[in-house]
C-alpha cells in the first residue's frame, strides 16, 4: 500500500501545532530525537521534518505530496501547488512597518525609500500594483534591526502579535496579505494517494468543525420548545428529552463558537435555564 509523504515544519512555530493536528486526528507519531523522516503505524503516512523555507519547492518537485506550510511561504515562493485546506492556526500576516516616530501611515511614504525584507516577491508584486517605487533589500532573517543599522527606512516582514517590532522600536502601518496554516498539496498525486489525502481531510475537517463549535445542554418549559428550537442554529434539529420535573425538558444541540454569547442571550430571553457548555472534541457531519 501507498504511503503519503507529508512535510512538517522541522522546528519553529508550526512544528507544534502540526504535531498537535495529527495528534487530534488520531495519527500517533514514535520518533527519536533529530530523526527527519518518520514511518506512521496507524495511518499510510511517512513524514518528514523539513527546513521550512525548503517545503514548497520540494512540494512541487513531487519529494514530498502534501505539506502543512504558511500560506504566506507558498505565495512568496510562486510554486505550483495546490492549497487544499486552511487550518486555522499559525495566523499571522505580512505587513509594512516604520520606524515609530515616523508618524504617517501612508502607502506613499515608502516612494524612493529602502525596504528591507525576507518576502521580496510578495513585496515586489504589491509596491507594482500600487505604482509605489522602492529600493528592496532582501534578509534572511532580524529584518526588524535593518532601520536600527541604517540599512533601510522601513521593512516588511511577517507579524503576529507586533510585540517584535515594537521592541525594535517598529510600528505596523498596512498589511499586504493575511497568512494562516495550510494543508497544500502536489498537483501530481496518483489515485491511490488522493485516497489517502480524501481520509485525512475528512479527520482534519472533523477536528476543526469541532474547534469552532460547543454542545449546549438546557432545561427548558415545555411551552417554550418551540421558541428555543427557534433560536438555536442546529444540524437537524436540536434533541428534546423530558424530564422527571412535569412540564420541563432537556434540550440538546451544537452552535457555533462565533455565535456563542449571542445565542445564550437570546436562549436565557426565550426562558432557557441551568445552561451548560461543553466542548466537542470531534464533529463529524
């Protein structure tokens, strides 16, 4: 049988959360310390822990046939590769950033200026699109110390929560793209490890669904059922039990994290009681 060759990042921060991933899908991995390619005994995978710059071209080349790589990584690289799932973790995005007492945010302060970054291509196409001329210096990594040195008036560089550039006396003004973890594939797969690609989406879609969703339990009158079905955003249609109490019931269903606190409000206006909220570790639908 087959086996899908998947690339994880092999240190860095979508190492944990990739691992955390196949945990939650139920894919155990035994490795020793530094081993770089690893066998799977309950799932048809061989994975292998790449630099993570590296990926999308062994991606492509067909060395690998699926990776969890950012989304900002495949787009600096312009390879060809298909992205088949968004992850959800790993958020971060590619921005433009000024030294702090530069005070203006506009695009046009960058005209004439040095840029440093490690994301040329990214940077190249969007400075284009917006008819802005720069001189671009690239870095392979501590962009953020460029304006420091003198080496550039400002930079564009990957950020999450801006507490880097902040120490670095930097300041976030605009945003060229918004990045999150992804599953990408080779666009050469046979059928074989198409199949195997389809039964891992169906456990990643599980986990993620389950991620954004919460089992709520309540008791509720019996005369306001019908009120309460009406509120929650269910599958079907929510689960209703009787209770030992005469005139009372237990009401089941699954809404959505986003929605959370908008739904109880609604369900405690409706006449809902004793709620209880509980997560969900998978969902499948």
């Amino acid at each position: 049988m087959s086996k899908l060759k998947i690339a994880i990042q092999k240190s860095g921060r979508l190492y944990e959360d990739s691992l955390q991933l196949l945990k939650d899908c139920g894919i155990f991995i035994n490795n020793g310390k530094d081993q770089l390619k690893v066998s799977v005994d309950n799932f048809p995978f061989e994975i292998m822990y790449l630099r993570n710059s590296d990926i999308p071209q062994y991606l492509e080349d067909g060395v690998v046939d699926i990776a969890i790589v950012g989304e900002n990584l495949l787009i600096e690289k312009e390879k060809q590769i298909e992205i088949v799932q968004k992850l959800g973790f790993s958020k971060c995005r590619v921005s433009l950033a000024v030294p702090k007492e530069i005070e203006t945010d506009e695009l046009s302060y960058f005209q004439g200026k040095k840029i440093a970054t490690s994301y040329p291509n990214t940077l190249k196409k969007f400075l284009t699109e917006n008819s802005i001329s720069a001189d671009i210096h690239v870095i392979s990594g501590s962009v953020e110390i460029a304006p420091n040195i003198g080496l550039a008036d400002g930079i564009c560089d990957i950020v999450s929560s801006g507490s880097t550039l902040f120490k670095n006396g930097l300041r976030e003004t605009i945003t060229l793209l918004s990045s999150e973890a992804v599953l990408a594939k080779n666009l050469q797969l046979d059928i074989e490890k198409e199949n195997i690609l389809e039964k891992f989406l169906f456990r990643i879609k599980a986990v993620l669904k389950a991620k954004k969703s919460k089992y709520i339990l309540m008791n509720v009158p019996n005369e306001k059922i019908q009120d309460i079905s009406n509120v929650l955003p269910v599958l079907k249609s929510p689960t209703v039990l009787p209770l030992a109490e005469k005139g009372w019931s237990s009401i089941h269903s699954v809404i959505d994290e986003e929605r959370f606190w908008e739904v109880i409000d609604e369900l405690k206006e409706n006449g809902a009681q004793d709620i209880l909220i509980i997560p969900i570790d998978k969902m499948v639908i």
